[in-house]
C-alpha cells in the first residue's frame, strides 16, 4: 500500500500580528479507491424507475491543521486534492 502525500506552503514567510494567514495543502492518496454504485428503485407493481448513478470515494483522506500556538484554522475550501485554511497571525 502506498502512502497518502501532502504538500503545505503559506501565502507569506512573515506575517504581522493581526494579518490573514492562508494555508494551502495539496494533498493526495493513491489507494482511494472509486466506486460507482446505481440505483433502482420498483414499486409493488413491478415498475422501475431509471437507473441513477452516484460515485463515491472508499477511505477518502481527511485534513487537521492544527499549530503549537493553538490558532484556529478554518478551512476555507477543500475539492479533495487542494485544500484551503484561513487563522489570524
């Protein structure tokens, strides 16, 4: 099994007390496995409906910032692969 990898860099080196900080963490997991699962659904009559299809996502990663100063991270945004995190300097 291969390891998950993440990637992190800040908008900035240094930063004023008060400044927005943003964090942004590339992330990705090679054993995520995709799985497509349909649907359909028959009444008592035995009438169907058409298929829907619904993908997911088996053991997707999950991220935690956290740093030695106890900021609060908020995420900001997150499409699976890049994830953004906003904390006050």
């Amino acid at each position: 099994m291969a390891a998950p990898t993440a990637t992190a860099s800040l908008n900035a080196t240094s930063y004023a007390p008060g400044a927005q900080m943003l964090l942004t963490v590339t992330y990705s997991d090679p054993d995520n496995k995709a799985l497509t699962v349909t649907v359909v659904v028959t009444d008592a009559q035995g009438n169907s409906s058409a298929p829907v299809r619904v993908n997911a996502v088996i053991d997707p990663l999950t991220i935690t910032v956290t740093d030695d100063s106890g900021r609060t991270w908020t995420r900001v945004s997150d499409n699976g692969a890049v994830a953004v995190y906003r904390a006050v300097a």
